[in-house]
C-alpha cells in the first residue's frame, strides 16, 4: 500500500511540464506503481487543456497548411512504447529506457560497506540521478541536504525517523532534512535518488568523505 | 441519452445533431473526436484541414505565452504538434480521453523538449515518456475521466482571476511556481496555496490517505 505521495505541487508542476527532466523522470516512475497519483495528473492535464482552449487564438496563416500538408508522407521518428512494461519486469519502461538492462547489469561504486551507487545520465545539467542500493538492515550514514532530495522506492524498503517506506513510496526532503536511512531486515533496498546538492555526511565517521563527494548532474 | 434534435441514424449506427456525434454505445463525442478518428483510420486530409484551422491558433498562442519563444519557434512547434497528431492519431481512443487533453498534451509535450533542445540538454528521454500510462483504465475510469473534462471546463468559468492568472502562468506559460513567484512580485508561498485554491474549486482529485490534501 502506498502511503508517500508527491505533493500537489510538485504533481501540477508535473502536468504542466515544468518540474525538470530529473524530477519528471522520478515523479513519472512513482506514477507506475501509483494510479491514483497516475489519475490526479490526468485530470491536472485537464486543467491545462481548458486554459488551452479557452486562450485567445493567434492567426495562423493558409501557408503553414500547405507546408505541413506538404509534409505529412515524413517518417514518423522511432519511439518507445509510452509507460508499457517491457516483459515481466515490474521496473519501470522509463527506467528501463535509462538502464537498458536490469539492476545487475549497472556499474555500482560502493560508499560504505552498507551502499553502493550507479550514476544514471539523464542529460538534465541541474540534477544528479542515481540508483541507490541499500544492503539488507544497512544504513546510510546521518546526512543532510543542502538542496532538495526526491526519493523513489524501487525494491524492499527504509525507515528513518520520519517515517516507513515501501516499494512506490516517493519521498521528498527539503534542505536541512538530517537523517539515516536503514534498509529493513531481510532485503536489500533498491531506490532512485534525485538532488541537485551534493549530501553531506554530519557523523565523524564519515566527514572525511564530503569534500570528495561532487556533484555529477548530467 | 436521448436528444429531440436527433436526425435517423448514420450507417454505422451512431447518430448526428447539432451538438456532436453519438456513437454507436451511446456515448457522446464531440466533433473534434470524431475527426481525430478520421484522421487516424483514414489518412483524412480534409479532416486535418479542418482540425488544423480549429487548434493551430491555439498551439500558437500556446508557444507564444509567455514570450519564451521566438515568433519563429513559435511556428515551429505549430508544425511540429500538427504533424504529430497526424503521425499518432489512430491511437487516438475517444473513449479514453477527450480531444482537446489529447492535443493539449501534446503541445505541452512539444514545447517542454523544444525549451530542454534550447537549453541544449542531451537527453536520451522526451516528455511523452513521463505522461502516466492510462492505457489499462477501466471502463468506469473512463467515464469519470471524460465527466472530469467537463466539469473542469464548466468551473474554469467560475474561478477568481487571481487563480486564473495563477494557472495561466503555470499551464499557459510554462513558468515552475518559483518562476511565477518571481514574475507576480509574490512570496512562493503565496502562490502554491493559490494553486492549490484553483485546483480545489476545479475539484480535482487526490489520493484521500495523502497528509496534504486540501
């Protein structure tokens, strides 16, 4: 059952398309496991429609007519398949778009002994865009964020003093937000994690690390 | 749903009046669906004809709100959103939604890539990959998904217009809300609650466990 919903902001920024190309993809993703929040942008699109039809109509010339007529025998381009899921994988088709492949197949650089990360390149300049592989009952060590987090839950789950979350869940941090993240017993924990900050690690354990932890949005 | 001006019934079963066209189950549709689903089953040119003078002034001033593009981007996109229509309307489904949220998003689809093209992002995603998949809908979705256009479009009417303003900079220009904040001189504030206002009286719904609802 998910409990942990993007905003309503965040959602009308969605269905009006101007969250950026990382958040997008991390709000379309959760949109997979979430119908509800699949329908509320529905008709948020709605919304959108109405203003469009209701706007004052610029003059359009006959001549653009003829040109698009003109080209109406073009190729279409190649596209994939919108929101479908790819075979038996419950991965998302978007995700799996960016993957191309499975999680075993990515490239992970381990943190800790408890996370390892794979860096995915979404072409936004803004945002760093990672999965986030959690060993079972293994923590994240304390961190804040000095800019906004979102976070999708993609397998098993992780509690932190906030909360509980499961497979869908999609969790936004403000700035300032310290915490860490444990996996839950028993099963690793896979997630998707969108910032446009690097964290900083706030134990002394890990302090040394921060200066080497650069952002790599792209 | 029974109409007095109903002429006999078409070859296919459905029926004609003044106010659009009643297919076959006894759902209405408008005209711009019927001609979507010319345009798909038949390559019907004349049908693009027509709905290309009904939307093109629209996508156009869609483009140019804002004055985040250029007169010829803005003609551009024009092009660009028809000649999409053209390519996907035989899966166009009038069941599933109305025309017009069909065009719509399509246009806000084209534009957002355009202003990601202009910035220059190299991406291997485009913004039709982030629209929800409504493909697997029931059939008692549909029908509330269709009675939501149309209550939408009836309270639009209603709303005060500092929400209209609100809404116009957010779905008509493309601005995120701190952009709006910015351009109106208001706190962020201010203008998240406005549209969560607008989309209140618009009834939109939500997930009712959520710890935000209005």
């Amino acid at each position: 059952m998910i409990k942990h919903h993007p905003t309503i902001d965040i959602l009308t920024e969605h269905a009006a398309g101007t969250l950026p190309l990382a958040q997008s993809a991390c709000v379309a993703a959760h949109m997979n496991y979430c119908e509800s929040c699949a329908r509320s942008v529905g008709q948020l699109q709605q919304v959108g429609a109405a203003l469009f039809c209701a706007a004052d109509p610029e003059p359009v010339g006959d001549a653009m007519l003829e040109r698009v007529l003109a080209r109406l025998d073009e190729e279409p381009p190649l596209s994939y398949a919108n929101g479908a899921r790819v075979g038996d994988d419950p991965t998302p088709a978007l995700l799996q778009r960016l993957m191309r492949g499975d999680f075993s197949e990515l490239s992970w650089k381990k943190v800790t002994e408890s996370l390892r990360t794979s860096l995915i390149r979404t072409g936004d300049p803004q945002f760093e865009f990672s999965f986030l592989h959690i060993a079972a009952g293994g923590e994240i060590p304390v961190h804040d964020h000095r800019g906004a987090e979102m976070t999708l839950i993609l397998e098993g789950g992780f509690s932190d003093q906030s909360g509980s979350y499961h497979q869908g869940d999609f969790i936004y941090r403000e700035p300032g937000n310290v915490h860490a993240p444990r996996a839950f017993e028993g099963e690793d924990c896979i997630c998707l994690a969108v910032i446009d900050q690097p964290i900083r690690f706030t134990g002394w354990k890990y302090r040394w690390m921060n200066p080497f932890m650069r952002l790599q949005a792209g | 749903m029974e109409d007095n001006n109903a002429s006999p019934p078409n070859s296919d079963g459905g029926k004609s009046d003044k106010n659009g066209w009643t297919a076959p189950t006894g759902r209405r549709t408008d005209e711009w669906s019927e001609t979507l689903v010319l345009i798909g089953a038949g390559e019907d040119r004349a049908a693009f004809s027509r709905l290309f003078r009904h939307f093109a002034p629209l996508i156009k001033a869609f483009a140019l709100s804002g004055s985040a593009l250029s007169a010829s981007h803005a003609d551009e996109l024009v092009q660009e959103v028809m000649l999409k229509i053209w390519q996907k309307a035989s899966a166009f489904d009038p069941e599933k939604a109305a025309a017009s949220t069909w065009v719509y998003t399509i246009a806000r689809n084209c534009r957002t890539d355009m202003f990601r093209r202009l910035q220059k992002f190299d991406t291997p995603l485009a913004t039709e990959d982030f629209s929800p998949d409504m493909e697997h809908e029931e059939p008692f979705m549909q029908l509330q998904t269709r009675r939501s256009a149309h209550r939408i479009q009836e309270l639009m009417r209603d709303l005060p217009p500092e929400q209209t303003q609100i809404l116009a900079k957010v779905y008509m220009e493309g601005k995120s809300h701190a952009e709006a904040a910015a351009e109106l001189d208001l706190p962020l504030g201010t203008v998240k609650s406005r549209v969560r206002l607008a989309i209140q009286k618009l009834q939109v719904q939500f997930e009712q466990t959520r710890d935000d609802v209005i």
